[in-house]
C-alpha cells in the first residue's frame, strides 16, 4: 500500500508539482478509513451472527411455544368437553334426586296416618310428619337430640301410653326439630316348643 502510495506521489509531484504532499495525504486517510471501515465491517458481521443466532434462539423458543399451545388449547378443548360432560350429568342425577325427593314427599303423605300399630286405648298410631322442614341427621345430631329428648322418662302405663304412643312422639318430636324420622313396626310370630 505504502509503494502505490509513493508511486502515485512521485507522478504527481513530477506532474503538479508541489501538490503531490497533498495527495499523498490524502492516499494515507483513505487507508486509515478504509482500515476503520474493515474493522467496523468485521464488527457488524460478528454482531450480524450473534443476531442471526439469537434470531433462530428465537424462532426455535417460538416453536416451542406454538406446539405447547396447541397442546394446551388441545387438552383446554378436551376439558370443556369432560366439563360439559360432568355438568350434563350433574344436571340429570340433580333432576333424578329431585324426582326422588317428590316422590318421597307425595309417598310420605300418602302414608300419612296409614300406619297398621296401636297406641294405648286401641287408638291408631297417627305420626306427623315435617315434609319440607327435615333432613337426613348425622350422627352426633341423632345422638344430640336423643340425648336432649325425655320421651323415654314416661312411664309405661297399659291403656295409657305404651310402645305406639312412644313411637307417635318420639317420631314428632324429632320431625319438630328438623330431623327426619319414621316408625318401624315388628310383628312377631311366637310358637311354642313342646317340652319333652
């Protein structure tokens, strides 16, 4: 560089005189540019590939990211469906309890006073049922209530309060405070074994 810088020097001093200083001057800040321009080049190529890199990083992260959602929108879509599903269900097992509760409701009434045992005097058992204002009691409520309840304190009496009279109230008593209750009769059979 430094020879085609002096040939071009000495041409033109021969030529022009003292304005070859000049141009060789010139010829020196072109190199110096054209050195700074390399190395600012090599720089933006290197800058060019970290990008072009961090470019397909990108890309691949954004591959990624679209297969997990399509995975996510996929199983998303077969939630809805078991959601859809269970909810469809939900609605006709509420809708059999329903129809279940009415029937129990309208059987209870129907039975209402139709129950085959006495009470003292030959009197029919006559129970009142609460139909809207009792549920099924837990444990603890049971025993709550019956250890509240003095219905088993009065005395049996032949022809004045016997078992069907205890029955009767024990069952309104407990329909009363929101337990739901019944009555169940027993009938037994006795037969008598001969002795040898």
């Amino acid at each position: 560089m430094k020879t085609a810088g002096l040939v071009i020097l000495l041409l033109a001093f021969i030529i022009t005189g003292g304005l070859a200083y000049i141009l060789w001057i010139d010829v020196d800040a072109l190199s110096a540019q054209n050195y700074e321009l390399t190395t600012k080049s090599s720089a933006l190529n290197d800058d060019l590939n970290a990008v072009s890199a961090k470019t397909a990083e990108i890309e691949k992260l954004r591959q990624e990211l679209l297969a997990q959602n399509q995975d996510l929108l996929q199983k998303n879509e077969a939630l809805r469906s078991e959601l859809t599903k269970a909810t469809t269900e939900l609605q006709t097992i509420r809708q059999s309890f329903d129809t279940l509760r009415q029937e129990n409701i309208d059987l209870r009434r129907k039975l209402d006073g139709t129950l085959p045992g006495l009470k003292a005097g030959g009197v029919p058992i006559k129970i009142t049922n609460n139909f809207s204002g009792t549920h099924d009691p837990t444990r603890n409520e049971l025993i709550d209530f019956l250890m509240a309840d003095d219905t088993e304190m009065i005395p049996y009496v032949e022809d004045k309060f016997t078992c069907g009279n205890f029955a009767e109230l024990l069952h309104d008593r407990a329909e009363a405070k929101g337990i739901r209750a019944g009555v169940v009769f027993v009938f037994l059979k006795i037969r008598r074994l001969a002795m040898p």
